[in-house]
C-alpha cells in the first residue's frame, strides 16, 4: 500500500501547479481534429444514406401517371365570400403597416 501515499502527493502536486500539463496547442489541434472527423463522418453517412435510398427508389416500379380530366368550364371571377375576404385582407394589411383597419380602403380585387 505504499502506492496510494505516492499517487496522492502526485495528486496535490498536480493541483497545485500553476501550468497545466497539456500545451495550448494541442489542445486546439486536438478541438479542430475532432470537428474535421465530425463532418468527414456526416459527410460519410450522407453519401451512404443516399446511395441506399437510390438502390430503393431504383428496385420500385413507377406509378402510373394519374389521368388528367379536363373540363371546357368557364372560370368564375367571383369571389364565393367577398365581405370575408375583404375584411381579411384589410385586416391582414392594417396588421402589417401598424394601422387601424378603419384607416384601410380596397377599392377593387382583381385575381392574379
């Protein structure tokens, strides 16, 4: 047991030095290296995850594309709920200037 009187004066006098045993240096290069193996590793990861991921979408067969069915319908310009829309529309513009909606006038609203 004449081990644990010798680590413990090791120990305090560790604790006690003003300078610490590890350079600054190494202590960067050791911070960047671990960064540098971080992304390399997600980096890593990526590339496999996409090469399993297109081996997948390879193997399945394509839908069939979904039949488009075209109406010879006029569009209607009419808006169903005017008052509403309008009452939104000021109140979303009176919102973003910091006015009050009173102050608001919409004089037309044409479709886009």
């Amino acid at each position: 047991m004449v081990f644990l009187p010798a680590l413990a004066s090791r120990l305090t006098a560790l604790a006690s030095a003003s300078e610490p045993d590890v350079a600054n240096w190494f202590v960067v290069v050791m911070g960047v290296g671990i960064v540098f193996i971080g992304l390399v590793c997600i980096v890593a990861l990526s590339s496999a995850m996409s090469a399993i991921i297109r081996a997948i979408e390879k193997n399945k067969k394509p839908a069939a594309a979904p039949v488009k069915t075209v109406t010879n319908a006029p569009k209607s310009n009419a808006i169903a709920n005017r008052g509403e829309f309008i009452a939104a529309v000021s109140t979303a513009i009176a919102e973003e200037l910091g006015t009050d909606v009173t102050a608001i006038k919409i004089v037309s609203v044409k479709p886009l």
